[in-house]
C-alpha cells in the first residue's frame, strides 16, 4: 500500500490512537495476526487462546467505524 487516507484506511481513536479499517485490511490481503480491531479475516493468523477471546468480543460488541 502506498498512500494512506484518513477515514478510509484509519481513523484516530478517542485515545488518540490509530485504528486501521476494514477497508486498509482488505487492500493489504491478510491477516497479520495482531488482533486488529476491524480484521475482516476473522483473525485467521492470531494463535489460540486469544483468537477465541476475540471472536466471542467481536460476536458481543461489534467494532463501531468512527470516521
């Protein structure tokens, strides 16, 4: 990827943080296996447990796109 676009492939978190989107994911092709919040591979390369425990967080609170 070259070029980055705020509200496109991130945004700034209340905390002041970067947050990539689903749409940054997409483009890059894969997971990276850091439990990102808007992985839309279903965190296919984080290992065990912590996988899991994203999951069930994802299925409880969907992550929320805030431009």
């Amino acid at each position: 990827m070259k070029d980055l676009t705020e509200g496109l492939h991130y945004y700034w978190s209340e905390d002041g943080l970067i947050v990539l989107t689903e749409q940054y994911h997409l483009e890059k092709g894969y997971c990276c296996g850091n439990g990102c919040r808007h992985c839309p591979y279903d965190f296919e390369n984080v290992p065990e447990p912590r996988r899991s425990e994203l999951a069930e967080q994802r299925e409880n609170n969907p992550p929320a796109y805030r431009p």
